[in-house]
C-alpha cells in the first residue's frame, strides 16, 4: 500500500524510554498487516515544552514515578536497562541522524540502535561517536551519519516535526501513533492499532 493516508504513523523520541520499549515491539505488533510504518522522531523544543510540569516538586515526582514504571516495565519483557544521566543531550543531533539514517532505507535498524545506546546503556545521543556507534550498528557510514546529525537542514526538520504532528493529528506525546484518522497514545496501545488496521482491511475486502 503506497497510500501514505493508510500508512501508521508512529512519532516517537529517544528522549522517550516508553518510545524505546515501544520501538523494541513495533515490527512484532504491526509489522506484517501490508501498511507502511512511517517513523516520525520529535523531541520538545523550548517553545512547545509543555508547562503542567514547571514546578519541580511535580517534575521530581513524575521523574521517580518513570524510573520505577520503566524499570518494571523492562524487567517484564527481559531487557536490559541502564538509565542515563539526568542532563539532556542536544537532542537535535541523534533526531537529524535518524531523518538520514532513514533516507537510506536503514531507518528502522538506526531507530533500535540509538535506542538501545540510550537506554540500555545509559550513553549520551549528543555524543558524535555515539550515533556513529549506533550508525555502524545499521550498516551506514560512520563519518557521513555523523555529519548528517549536524546538518542545519535536517536538525530543522527534526525540530519542526513535533510542531507539525501537532497541527496534522493532534498528538501531544511519545510514543504516539495516528491511523486512519485515529489517534493512539502509548507503548501499550499497539493492539488497538492493530485491530483498527484489520477492520480496515477486512471492510476493504468484503
């Protein structure tokens, strides 16, 4: 199906550890349904970082309530787990490598690598030979990856796509994925999109 209008998109960060572990079962949940999975990276820039959790007694406790969700969440499903500092990373960087990585066909296979550097080795995504880690690990070419990731093009485009799943599907948060219209907030939402794909399919047929 070449119809991007029946294509799952999923909008994801690697800021996001519930976007890793949905990452982790994306081909497992909705490959094989013949629609096209449109990767999409965002990351909140300053201007739409959302303000609920200004205040640090709030961030501090959603911060220890992640820590615990996720270390539960992958103990569940068996894998390894390492946080990262607390800093932020200049997220423009890995977000741009993904944007080429995926121009390359090699999307999905850079996706599961920079995730895994993120998050269960705890490494630092503005780190240059991180993304070259991750790069090689896709089968791409170190150097020009890296380069990419610093590419003012691409970092712009990255920075603009949350603005735009915003406007285009009403998403407010990772990972999210939008079929048919639909919105699905969640790594544990897969099954609905899932179902939604099979009803689609099935009406389509009858």
């Amino acid at each position: 199906m070449s119809d991007k209008t029946a294509a799952i998109r999923f909008y994801f960060s690697f800021r996001s550890p519930y976007s890793w572990l949905a990452a982790e079962r994306l081909d497992a949940e909705l490959g094989g349904l013949g629609v096209p999975i449109e990767r999409i990276p965002i990351y909140p820039t300053p201007d739409l970082l959302p303000t609920f959790f200004d205040a640090s007694a709030t961030r501090r406790a959603k911060l220890a309530y992640v820590v615990q969700d996720i270390a539960r969440l992958a103990r569940e499903r068996g894998l390894t787990l390492r946080f990262p500092s607390a800093e932020d990373p200049d997220w423009s960087l890995s977000h741009a490598a993904f944007l080429a990585a995926d121009q390359q066909g090699a999307g999905p296979a850079f996706m599961l690598a920079a995730f895994r550097n993120r998050w269960c080795q705890g490494l630092d995504l503005g780190d240059d030979a991180v993304l070259a880690d991750a790069a090689e690990r896709a089968g791409l070419d170190r150097g020009s990856i890296v380069a990419a990731a610093h590419s003012d093009a691409l970092r712009r485009t990255a920075a603009d796509a949350f603005r735009l799943g915003i406007e285009r599907d009403g998403i407010f948060g990772v990972p999210s994925f939008v079929y048919a219209g639909k919105l699905y907030w969640g790594q544990d939402r897969m099954h609905f999109v899932r179902a939604a794909v099979v009803r689609k399919s099935t009406s389509n047929s009858g």
